[in-house]
C-alpha cells in the first residue's frame, strides 16, 4: 500500500427541535412535548454556530439530531437528504456488531473468553500458530488482534472470508498491540451468525431494533451470507441518536433492561491504547485527538470523557454521559477530527444539564436556518441552447456495456436513458432542482472497492437525486447524489455537432485521486439518423 492511500485510510478512519417539512426538505419543529431547544439544556446560538462553522470549513452535513434528557431537541437534514433515508455508515457498523456480540454473551451463546478457531473447525489452517491459537474473541473487539496489517482488503478479496483471516500470519501476542482492522469485525459477525444461526441484523431485530422502534435495514453481505460487520449497514440519523440514547441509558429502553448495564459499561471503557505514529508525542495527541484517547469494544474514547461509534466520511454517534446527551451526525468529509473539533468548539458548550433561558432571537434565528438547509445545486443555465429536446447516440464499445444513450430535454428537467443488453436505465435530473430516483446502472453508486471488495450482496437499485444545469452551449453538468450514502456522481455532457461525450468523476476520485481512482472511460457517442 502506498503511503498516499495509507494516510488517506487513516484520515478517513478506516485504519484509524428541527424536523422533515416533507421527505427530502428541512424544517423546524420541537421535541414530543413541545418543548424548544432551551428547555431542553440546548442553545439554539450554538448549534446556528456549529452548522455556520461547518458551512465554512471543508464539511458536507447531510443529517444532525442532538438530543439531550432523552429527547431530541435538534433535527435537521440538508436536501436532497432526508429523515427517512439510510445512510451508509461504514465503521459505525462496527458498534452495532459489538453490540450483538453483547446479546450473544448475556444469552451464554459465547464469553469474550473463547477461542476464535474453535468456532470454525473446517477453515482453520492445518497448521496454526501460537498467535492464532491465543486469539479471543476480546482481542477481536478491542482491534488487537495482532497482525502487522489491517486484514481487510486481502481478505474481502477472497470467496471465504473467514478461511482467508485465520490463514494470515498474526506477528504479535493478540492484546498486545492496538491495530485498526476491519476484518476484525467482519469475523465477530461471522462468530455471532455461527453460534446464533442468524446473520446479526436479523439477530439484532428484535433484541434492539423493534424494541428501540427503528425501521428495517440493510447490512451488507460476504459472499457466503455473513453481514460484513465493520462496515455495511444502513441507518438513519434518527436510528444513530435512538442508538446512542440506548448506551446512554445503559442498556435500558422503555423502563426495560434489554442488555446489562455491565457490558456497556465495559463495551464503552478504555481496554487498549492507540500508539502514536512516527514523530507523534502520545501526551500531545492524549491532549488533541479523539483517536488516541483508548479503544473499548468497537466504540472510541473521546475527549470530554465521552464515547463514540464513527465511520468514514464523517458519519457519528458521539454519547456525552456528564451531559445526558447524544449527537448524531451524517455527512461527507475527509477530516473527521475536524469535524469533531467543531462540536467541541461549538455544540459542546451549548449543552447544559438544565433548561437555558428562553432566547427567541437565537430560536428564531436558527428556524430561518434550518428552513434553508440544502446541499448546492450545480451552477449554470436552467435554459437549454441546444435543440436538443430528445435524441439518441449509438455509443462506442465500452467497458460498461453501454450500446445507445437517449436524451431528452424540457424546461424543467433532463432524462437520461443507457441501453445495456436491452435494457434501458433511466435517470431523471431536474434543471435548478433535485429530481428523486432509482438507478442500477453499473459503477453506481460510487465504491470503495479498494479496500472492501467489490462483492456486495444482495444488490439494491440506488437511490438517486439527481439537478443539473447548462455551463455554456455545448455542456451540460449533473451532479447525481446517492442520498443514502456519502457520495455522488458529477456527470458531464459535452455536445459537437452530432455527437456527445459523456464524463464521469466520481466523488471519492475527488477527495482522494490516489485512493481511489476513477475507472469509466468517457463514452463517446453519435447521433443515429
């Protein structure tokens, strides 16, 4: 691995009351009871500042629930994202499979203590190292497994996802040696699947998420069935602040103690310390960063003395129990410490264990806000100088099967129809808005195969809201956003006389060219008489 892409997985976290006015629209609204923020123990001053502060810095929010007493006081989400709407949360998912293993262990089904190849007999190596035999499934939790590398990307690339982990070498005594590692997760998952018979989302339905009334979802598949654990699942913002509120509330939801008080404690306490890195003082970083705070079971120690699960892009549930409060956060962006920053800076003084004064400026202030809370929409013309109201392309032989390419323009929107094998996949992109879909055309939504895999089962058509406008006479720029994740598509036609080409860039490709790469070609195509 290169040091670009090794610091772009570290950045990024790998190896390291506002409510919906409409279903993809912001808008204001209070807690259950009525109550405003300041009743709650929230400044509406502050959180205006922390959404002003992000605003100006390199962050894309895409959802924010703040709650504090067990309600939510804030909820808000910037068009075209929505309430309702998954959000892919990468390592996030990691607090949820510790979360079963949790379940597991109150029921007897396995102890922290067990061996991790005595659960799988027929994929253990035939010969197995002294490591490999010390290894529990603690060290699994508390990512100190032992191996010199993060596992993952050698292992999703194999069919047996399992088999391809206990074959790899493990250098250090496991518990010995803190080291971010996906696969990690990926074979606690494996072991609760084994020792339950269901894969952990069914597994966690009715002991979290029916009791906790979180809505279905999705966790993403290995080729043999097995959630992937470290990453994968899809939740809303709402269902990350219910979540939070579950540990804050130590396992107790609805006068009901659905797990022991005792794991949580214990699945959020320090268990192992992040090493510094070359050059890096660790009584500096113990001062400046979130990451070097102690790792417990699949949650972060933060500073504050709070905990947290997070996932790539900025996606997190911080829980801040001197508080009684929890922060719920979806967005796009590479600096995750920043980001974190800013809730301390901001957020963090703006929460108080008693209600505040009421401040109606503040209140009215961050309602006007709220009320325009939406992602940028391209730049350009909504009037189109083409004569360009429907037409149709034979397009050139191209990697994505791509055969003919129809357009048709009208005031308000565009339509984009790809021919593959008969096939057509259509795509809907308003002009001067965002336009709601669903697309399975190949290479979307943009993937982070580099370090997952590009196995993902079962397959589901993307969700998509896609806005374009005119940059001059001859282009047409889109951007297609995949509200159920980080990412979006920007997707450029360039017309001359009678052809057209189309440009793909993605936006992982964007924030970090060296990491991932952009892989479809520019599809050139002609009119067709």
């Amino acid at each position: 691995m290169n040091e670009k892409r090794r610091l772009f997985l570290r950045q990024i976290g790998w190896t390291a009351f506002v409510a919906g006015c409409g279903d993809a629209l912001p808008g204001l609204a209070f807690a259950a009871d009525g109550a405003e923020p300041e009743a709650l123990g929230v400044s509406c001053a502050a959180v205006s500042a922390f959404i002003d502060a992000a605003a100006a810095g390199s962050f894309e929010l895409h959802g924010l629930v703040v709650a504090r007493g067990g309600k939510p006081a804030v909820r808000a989400w910037w068009a075209p994202y929505r309430a309702q709407a998954p959000h892919s949360l990468y390592s996030l998912s990691k607090s949820f499979t510790s979360t079963a293993v949790g379940f597991a262990v109150a029921s007897g089904k396995l102890k922290l203590s067990d061996k991790v190849v005595d659960f799988f007999p027929a994929q253990k190596p035939a010969q197995i190292s002294e490591n490999l035999a010390a290894l529990r499934v603690e060290h699994l939790l508390t990512m100190s497994v032992g191996q010199a590398n993060d596992a993952t990307p050698a292992v999703t690339h194999e069919q047996d996802w399992v088999k391809a982990f206990l074959a790899l070498p493990i250098q250090f005594p496991p518990g010995s040696v803190f080291l971010y590692n996906s696969a990690a997760t990926y074979m606690l998952s494996a072991i609760v699947q084994k020792v339950t018979g269901e894969r952990v989302v069914d597994y966690l339905r009715p002991r979290l998420f029916d009791p906790l009334g979180l809505p279905p979802m999705r966790w993403s598949e290995c080729p043999r069935g097995i959630n992937t654990g470290g990453w994968g699942l899809g939740a809303t913002t709402d269902t990350l602040s219910k979540f939070g509120q579950f540990y804050l509330q130590e396992g107790r939801w609805n006068g009901k103690q659905l797990l022991p008080r005792e794991w949580i404690e214990q699945a959020t306490s320090f268990k192992i310390q992040q090493p510094p890195g070359p050059g890096q003082d660790l009584a500096q970083l113990k001062k400046d960063s979130d990451w070097h705070q102690g790792y417990a079971y699949q949650f972060w120690r933060c500073r504050h003395d709070a905990f947290r699960g997070d996932g790539a892009f900025g996606q997190f549930c911080i829980v801040i129990p001197q508080l009684d409060a929890v922060v719920a956060i979806t967005s796009r962006t590479l600096d995750m410490q920043g980001l974190l920053n800013l809730v301390w800076e901001h957020l963090l003084p703006g929460l108080h264990p008693a209600a505040l004064p009421a401040d109606r400026a503040a209140f009215e202030r961050l309602r006007a806000q709220l009320a325009g809370l939406a992602l940028k929409l391209p730049e350009g013309s909504a009037a189109s100088p083409q004569a360009v109201a429907h037409r149709e392309f034979a397009v050139e032989s191209n990697a994505l099967g791509i055969r003919r390419l129809t357009l048709a323009f009208d005031k308000d929107a565009c339509r984009l129809g790809f021919e593959i094998d008969g096939k057509t996949h259509a795509i809907a992109c308003g002009i001067g808005r965002w336009r709601d879909g669903e697309t399975e055309l190949p290479g979307t939504p943009p993937e982070w195969t580099e370090l997952v895999g590009s196995y993902a089962n079962p397959k589901y058509p993307a969700k998509i809201a896609a806005a374009g406008a005119w940059k001059d006479a001859d282009t047409f720029r889109m951007r297609w956003r995949y509200y159920e994740t980080p990412h979006f598509d920007d997707v450029t036609l360039h017309f001359a006389g009678d052809t057209v080409e189309v440009h793909f860039l993605n936006s992982l490709t964007q924030m970090a060219a060296a990491a991932h790469a952009e892989t479809r070609r520019v599809l050139k195509g002609k009119a067709e008489s």
